[in-house]
C-alpha cells in the first residue's frame, strides 16, 4: 500500500521492536539539575538563534563527532608530547561538541522534527565522543599506567550505566557533581592545562621518586587527577543509578536479578581492556577498542528503551570474546591487534547503518534531512 511505513527487521532490530518503535516509542525525561547547565542555556539558546531551518537537527549531532576524533587523530599521530595547539584544539572541540549536543535538541524542537532517528544518534554521539575525548587526554598526558585505562573505562561505565537506567526508569537524572556538562567542562580543562604550561605537568610525581624502590608505581599528578575526577565522579553516579533502579523495582516487587543480568557484559568489559593494557598492547589500539565497545554497548541500551527490545547479555559478545583472545596472541602475531580493531570499526558501522536505515525505513523520514525541507524540494 502506497504510504505505508516499510519495516526492514535486521540482525540488531526484530519485526516487534520496529512496530513499537513505529507505534509508541519509548520517550524518557531528562531532569539535568546542574547549575552550570542552567548558566550555559544563555549561550545555548544564542547559538541556536543562528541555525538555519533548512539544517537538520541530526546533521548538528553527528557534525559534533568530527573535530574530537580529528584532534585524537591527531594525538595518536604526534605521539606524545604533541604540540600546545593540538591540546587547546582538543579543548575548543570538546566546547563544540558541548554546544552541538544542546543545540541539536532545541534545532529539533523548534522545527518540530524530534523523532526516535534523533533520540538514536543523539546518545549515540555523547557515547562516541565521551569515549573519544576521554582516549585523548590519556594520549595527551604521556602515560599509559593502569590508572589511565581505569578512568576511561569510568567515563564508559558512566555513560552506559546512566543510559541503561533511562532505559528502565524513562528518567535521565543528572546532578551537580554527576551531570554531563560538568564532565564536558573538566574534559576542556584536562586539555588547556597542557596546553598553557606544557606537556609534562602531569608527568610530575606527587611522591618522591625514591619511594619507587619500596612501591611498585609512583603515582603522577596525571595519574591521580584522571582517578579523582572520572573515578570518583563515575562511581557516583554508577552507585546512584543502581541505587535508584533497585528501589524502583523493589517498590514494584520486581526481580532484580534479571534486571541486572544485562549488564553481565558491560562488566566484563573493564576487564577485557585490563588485559590488553597487561600484555602490553600498544595503547592506541586498546583505547580505540575500548571506544567502540562502550560506544556499541550504548547503541545497544538507546534501542532497548525506544523499542523494548530485549537488552541481551551476549550483545557484547563478539567484541568481548576476540578481543579476550587477541593479546596473548600479539607476541606471534603483532598485526592482529590492528586488524582486529579495524573488524570491530567495520561491526560498528554495519551496527549504525542498520539501525538508522531501519528506523528511517519504518518511520517514514529522512536521516539528515527536514521532512519539510525534502517536501518543498519535491
């Protein structure tokens, strides 16, 4: 029949989880009570201002994506120290991205084109760009001690942690201290301090190097800044999103043992990038390993609450179980680490072109275009 919606099932979407997404999608409510978010909708609301109607809210999400994957590009080219301006760029890009991710929701809302597609891409991008913003600073700060891989493996957790509690709870809850922006804003100033005092400050050791005989690592100001901030700022906000999902259930008297099964494999990740950082894998390969599998794992949590689609444990899976495999494997064959990494790239795309066409299919509009716009063209 002429007009009527195409549902396009794929390995990532059952025909059931499109027709609910066609039908009645799941919408959450956002609740950011920071008072920095609350100060910056001034500069917000300005730069929206400027957006002409013709620009797609999707293309300002994704365009977020581009200068913070350029300027980690551009760290893991330069090795470390890389120069100041790669740094401050690296700040400037996280303001954009800052700025991209509130605007696109009001571009949205002003041209009343918000739909599922958006919902999609837009928590698709945070994930993308925290993971790969957080993988820059550890580049950036010169070491690639353990602590380093814990706070990235923190702004992960956090991230999927708060999108999976959206998921059950139809709540995104951010506070002073646990909110978004906030993180955006330690990120921008992890990048301009060596960006103005240089390269090393986090390479000075906050105990004397003398101790090294008696303690097996002497911890760096870069090692402790990256554990206080992501470490105690995640935690927080893991502990608070599990806290909150378990008394909502426990009011409903509602198992929790299943609820929290799904995550099974977002735990394991933590320790599948411990081992890499063990056998000694060059850390570029690692980080971006462990980029897109949080990333992956986030897409996989936004398609759970829009669709109800079951969130399965093994999700992770194909990335989890090679990638557990791979390291012991580097002393035999140092190549596997890049092919392996480029696979998992290749798994991710395949993951988004599904998902965005299925759902462009199914919902009837365009991914990047205004409806209204592509109505006038025809």
């Amino acid at each position: 029949m002429k007009g009527e919606p195409v549902i396009l099932p794929n390995m990532f979407l059952s025909r059931e989880a499109l027709v609910k997404l066609r039908n009645d999608p799941g919408k959450y409510k956002m609740e950011d009570n920071s008072t920095l978010s609350a100060k910056l909708q001034v500069w917000w609301t300005f730069v929206a201002g400027f957006m002409p109607t013709w620009l797609s809210a999707n293309f300002i999400t994704v365009a977020a994506v581009f200068p913070t994957v350029f300027f980690f590009a551009l760290a893991v080219g330069y090795g470390f120290p890389p120069p100041r301006w790669v740094d401050l760029g690296a700040a400037v890009s996280v303001f954009f991205f800052q700025t991209m991710d509130a605007v696109d929701g009001k571009q949205a809302r002003a041209l009343g084109t918000s739909s599922p597609i958006g919902d999609f891409l837009d928590h698709q991008v945070d994930g993308i760009c925290l993971m790969v913003i957080a993988s820059t600073i550890v580049l950036c700060s010169g070491t690639s001690s353990f602590i380093c891989f814990i706070g990235v493996c923190c702004v992960g957790l956090h991230t999927n942690f708060v999108h999976w509690e959206a998921s059950k709870l139809l709540v995104m809850l951010m506070d002073n201290g646990t909110s978004i922006t906030e993180g955006q804003i330690v990120m921008m100033i992890l990048f301009a301090l060596p960006g103005i005092f240089g390269a090393t400050v986090y390479n000075i050791h906050i105990l004397p190097q003398s101790l090294g005989r008696l303690l097996p690592y002497v911890p760096t100001i870069g090692d402790a800044v990256i554990l206080t901030i992501c470490g105690v700022m995640s935690a927080q906000q893991i502990f608070n999103c599990i806290m909150r999902i378990a008394r909502a259930f426990t009011a409903k008297k509602q198992p929790l043992l299943p609820i929290f099964s799904e995550v099974f494999s977002l735990v394991l990740t933590p320790l599948v990038v411990f081992e890499w950082w063990f056998y000694g894998t060059d850390v570029r390969y690692t980080l971006v390993w462990a980029s897109i599998v949080f990333s992956y794992f986030q897409g996989c949590v936004t398609l759970h609450r829009l669709t109800l689609q079951p969130l399965l444990w093994h999700n992770l899976l194909p990335m989890l179980i090679p990638g557990a495999i791979v390291p012991p494997l580097l002393g035999w064959m140092p190549l596997l680490a890049p092919l392996f990494v480029l696979f998992c790239l290749a798994w991710f795309f395949f993951f988004l072109y599904q998902v965005c066409t299925a759902f462009a299919a199914v919902l009837g509009l365009p991914i990047f275009a205004n409806p209204s716009h592509v109505a006038k063209m025809h």
